[in-house]
C-alpha cells in the first residue's frame, strides 16, 4: 500500500467522479430546492473529513466562508437588480444603481445563485483536500506526459526553490547588501535564476541519458491533427446549431462527435507511450460502490438535459415568484452525492463491529 | 520535403482552429443577440450554456496542450519548462499569500519573456502550465482553471510574435525592446480582466445600460460590455496592467540577457563529424 494512503481514502478517480457530477448539477439547475439538496450532501462530506489521502479533519472557515456567499449574493442582487412583481420596499433617492424597488424575485435569484456557487467553492475545496498532488497527476493520461512531467517537475523543485532562496538571502546578507527595495531585489532573483537553470540543466542531462521521450515520440501525427481539426468542425457545428434554433439532440449529437473524436486521439497516443509505474493506487471494491452512486446520477443528468433536454431541473424566480417545483425522486437521486460519505461510514461501521 | 510542410501546415491549422473557437466560446454574446435568456422552457439553455463554455474551452486547451507539448519533445525544454514553471507558480503562491494593489500578479513576467524567447508553443505551455501547476499548489482548481489556462496561454503565445518585430528594427538586447515588451505586458494587463469577465458577464443580470441582455445589437453590447468593464474592472486590471510594467522595466532587460544565454546552451546541439 502507497505510503498515505490507508484503507479509509477513495481513490482519486472517485473524487473526480464525485466533483463532475456536482459541478453538473449545479450547471443545470437554479431550483433552490434541489441546490439546497446537493449543498446539504457536499456539507455532510466535507464535515466528515477524513476519506482523502491529505484528509486532516475538517476545517470550519471553507464551510462558513462558503456560506456567506449566500446573503451576501441575495443582498448583492436586491440592491443592484430593480426587476420582480413582489415588491419588498422601494429605496428612495437617486442612488446610482441603488435607489428603486427592492424585490422578493431578486433576492430569491441573488440568494439561488449564491448557494449554487457556494456548493461550487466547498465542494472544490473537499476534492482538493483529499486528492494529493501526485495522485492528481497520475490521473493525467499518459498521452500528456509530457505536461505531467513538466508538472511533476515543477511541484517537486517548488522546496528546492524555498532553500535556494533562503540560501541567496543568507550569502547577500552576509556581503551587507540590502534586499529591500524592486531593484535591489536583483540581487536575489539573478542569482536564483541563473542556479534553477543550472538545475535545469543538469536535470535534461539527467534524463537524456535515461533515454526519455525516446520511445515516445508520436508517430501519426498528421492523423491526430486531422481528428483535432475534424473535432473543432463539430463543435463549432454543435455550437451554431445551438444558436440557429436546431433541435437539441443535434446539438448533443455533434458536441458527442467531437468529443469522441477527442477521446480516440488520446486514448490512441495513451495506449503508445511506455511508462514505469513506481507507485500503484488500486481501485478497490469500495471505490468502484463509491463512485456508482455518483455516477448513476451523472448518467440521469446527462440523459434528461441532453438526450430528452426535459426543463425538468430549471426555475427562474423571474417575472413573477413562485414556488419552485419539486420532485422527491430527483431529491432522492441528488443524494448519490453522498456515496463517498456513506461508504466510509459503513467501512467505519464494520471496522468497529 | 512535402511531409514535413503538411505536418507544420496541419499544426498551424490546429492551433488556429482552437484559437478563434475559444475566441468564439468567449465572444458569442457578441454575434448571437437572439439567444434566449429569459425563463421559459428554453431557459434551460442558459443554465447550460456555462457548461457548454467549459466543454468547449477545455477541449481547445486539451488541443492545444496536446500540439504544444510536441515542441517540448527534448529532455531539455521538459526541465526547462518545469523550472520556470515552478518559479513562476511559487510567485503565484507568494501573490495569494500577499495580495499586490488591485490585480497586480507578477506571473505574467515570466509567461510574457518565455514566449517572447523560446517561441509560441513554449509561450503557451508555460502560461497554462502556470496557472494549471499553481492551481494545484494553492488548491485553486476550479471550474475557471481552464479559461484561465487558456488565456494565461494566449499572453505566452502571443509575446512570440514580438521577436521578429524586434529582430527586424534590430532592437535585441536594447532600450526598445525593452519598452516594446512593457506596452504589451500593459495591454495584456487590461487584456486578460477583459477576456476573464467575459466568461460570467453574459448570465449576470444588473442596471440594463451595463449588462447583456438578449435582442440587442452588436454595437449595443459593445457599448455595455465598455460601461461594465469600465465601472467594475478598470481599476483592478490597472493594477496589473502598472505591475507588468514595472517588473518589465525594472527586471526584463538582464532577465532577457539570462535566458538568452542558456537558450543557446539549452538548444545547442552536437554534430560528429564524418570520418
């Protein structure tokens, strides 16, 4: 078992699956009801703590810093958008954006879209607290090692750069020069410049002469490019259709061209490039029960706005207020959120029996 | 000969191609005035248009990233990249600790010089690979990252067009050169506010001569996106606008000497000689 990695953490790929599907609900509706939903499951996961490889308890200041996003969008909208039948009171005066009438209809728009971006910052917050860097970049296709490496290599020399600076500092200190000031502050950035090259340097040597991107040049290149070039024609497509009033499925059927299209290319460059693997996370039972849960709402979500484009998730408090609509069964389907939770919850649950 | 010519064509073509599809992504409150915003049955196209965005900006960066890193295919320019990556994404790191006035970042130096020396593919990957590198580190990823990446990759790619200006005024190594990268790093400043708005102003809603609405002409919606830059971002992206142009100023021209220095040492390359 990878060192930090215990049997309570998820894999990666659950967090990813976990995260698509909240950005996805949040993307698709404005139903507060529903949005309060998904908010109470990433609150639930993110107050466990505990189910990621960083995971150190959960820290209070994300969760109420998310929260405030809240009044302070309904606020936000009441005062600056004068447009709703419902009229709380009006601001007399002529306060530039300010002065008209204060509306229900506003302050239920400013408050939905608060919520939905402070499920967005919390539920980013729990995917960056129980994804670690590594296993971040081990997700990366491999048809993209190239960008992982560079990715690799720069979080990795990130320490070495703190010492070289402390270094820098410690040796102009010592000749008496003074640091404070832009231009002074040459005396530090050259010369820690001129050494991360050096670095630089010393590690292309390095892995030239372990043979890197030897084997791995791509050998189809003018065919990928024909697939890119083949892709962006159908999203263009997609997108225009979208525009030009064309039904919705053929929209989605050219947005899935293209995206398909994408896939093939990667997945054909992944399957050529060699690679060593030091550290294996296995993907474990439990994981695969995890992200199910998530994934089964992804499914109903991407079928009924894409294949059906079904209104069934979208309100608008606009013109006139009312009572947003309701369906327990979607509520219930919202809940697979909370498949990670659950999870650790029954492995804790048999671990203590 | 010919093979080669067609692989440089199909590359350009694919750069171009993503480049004006996510300029498209980012400008179509511009072109399509009669897309529906208000609620209806149809309003379900607007909650998903922020998500056809990021479908179609992260596709574009995925090309891009995938055709750029062809450039990188040398063990040299991968520790390159990631070094100055790195002192880039600790700058970004130092940024978020310290916040400078308004939206000064003093990641735009290095993007804006890599470009400008090692070429427009390079320029991209270091501007994306910055943000995406120190999103990590600081734990900022986010549906915005890849708006951000792309338009960090737009700085790096478009400093390269800069050289050949310069090298043809002859101006490499001199004041001009100098005052040339600080007029760009300035409109660049601007430049990026302007394109990062432009991601949430269409689905906000607010005082009618600032916002979009749906049925309004091409040169109204210019005249509103202006208002709204003017009155809520102008002075943030000031402040980086200035910064870019102090840390030029003040740190381009030995920089400049530096990197040009190991860009030989890093592109030199070896030929036996025929016996």
């Amino acid at each position: 078992m990878p060192e930090g990695h215990t049997p309570a953490h998820f894999h990666a790929w659950v967090w990813l699956t976990w995260m698509t599907t909240i950005l996805l609900c949040v993307s698709l509706t404005r139903n507060p009801l529903y949005l309060v939903v998904v908010w109470l499951c990433v609150a639930i996961v993110h107050a466990a703590g505990g189910m990621g490889e960083l995971a150190g308890g959960n820290a209070p200041l994300p969760f109420w810093l998310s929260l405030m996003v809240v009044p302070f969008g309904a606020i936000f909208n009441a005062f600056t958008v004068h447009v709703g039948e419902r009229v709380i009171f009006i601001l007399p005066g002529q306060f530039p954006l300010l002065s008209g009438k204060i509306t229900w209809e506003a302050v239920v728009y400013g408050a939905t879209n608060g919520l939905a971006l402070s499920v967005i910052l919390l539920a980013f917050w729990v995917f960056n607290r129980n994804v670690s860097i590594p296993s971040f970049l081990h997700m990366l296709p491999r048809a993209f090692h190239s960008i992982a490496i560079v990715g690799s290599i720069a979080i990795t020399f990130v320490p070495l750069l703190q010492r070289e600076v402390h270094q820098i500092q410690e040796a102009q200190a010592i000749r008496g020069n003074n640091l404070s000031g832009l231009r002074n502050k040459l005396a530090l950035l050259l010369p820690l410049l001129v050494s991360s090259l050096e670095h630089a340097f010393q590690l292309a040597e390095v892995m030239t002469a372990r043979g890197f991107l030897q084997s791995s040049v791509s050998s189809n290149q003018t065919v990928w490019r024909g697939a890119f070039l083949g892709g962006f024609g159908l999203l263009l497509g997609g997108w225009l259709s979208r525009f030009w009033g064309l039904p919705g499925w053929a929209a989605n059927l050219l947005f899935g061209g293209a995206m398909a299209l994408f896939v093939i290319v990667v997945l054909a460059t992944t399957r050529k490039v060699r690679y060593t693997v030091y550290r294996s996370t296995p993907f474990r039972l439990r994981d695969a029960l995890a992200m199910s849960g998530c994934a089964c709402l992804l499914i109903f979500l991407l079928f009924q706005s894409f294949v059906l484009s079904a209104p069934r998730l979208a309100y608008s408090p606009y013109p006139v207020l009312r009572l947003p609509p309701f369906e327990p069964w979607v509520a219930c389907l919202l809940l697979g959120t909370l498949s990670p939770w659950l999870m650790a919850a029954f492995q804790k649950h048999d671990s203590v029996s | 000969m010919r093979p080669r010519l067609l692989e440089r064509l199909m590359s350009d073509l694919v750069i171009l191609s993503s480049t004006l599809l996510g300029c498209f992504s980012f400008l179509y409150p511009f072109f399509f005035p009669n897309f529906e915003q208000t609620p209806s049955p149809a309003g379900i196209r607007v909650s998903e248009m922020p998500l056809t965005m990021t479908l179609i900006l992260g596709l574009c960066v995925l090309a891009m990233l995938f055709e750029s890193q062809q450039s990188t295919a040398n063990a040299r320019f991968v520790a390159l990249m990631g070094v100055l990556v790195a002192m880039n994404s600790v700058l970004r790191y130092i940024e978020t600790a310290i916040p400078g006035p308004g939206g000064f970042s003093p990641i735009f130096f290095l993007i804006i010089l890599s470009g400008y020396l090692f070429g427009a593919k390079f320029g991209f990957l270091m501007g994306a690979m910055t943000l995406f590198v120190s999103a990590i580190l600081t734990g900022g990823v986010g549906p915005w990252l890849p708006s951000q990446m792309f338009t960090a990759g737009w700085v790096g790619m478009s400093a390269a067009m800069l050289f050949p200006i310069t090298s043809h005024l002859g101006w490499h190594g001199k004041a001009g050169e100098t005052v040339v990268l600080a007029i760009f790093g300035a409109v660049w400043g601007l430049l990026y506010g302007a394109i990062m708005n432009l991601w949430s102003w269409p689905f906000l809603i607010g005082p009618s001569d600032q916002y979009w609405q749906p049925g309004i002409s091409f040169s109204q919606t210019l005249t509103r996106y202006g208002v709204f830059y003017l009155v809520t971002s102008l002075a943030w992206d000031l402040g980086r606008s200035m910064g870019n142009v102090l840390l030029i100023v003040t740190l381009a021209p030995v920089t400049l000497r530096v990197l040009r220095r190991f860009r030989e040492r890093f592109t030199f390359v070896y030929l036996a000689a025929e016996v």
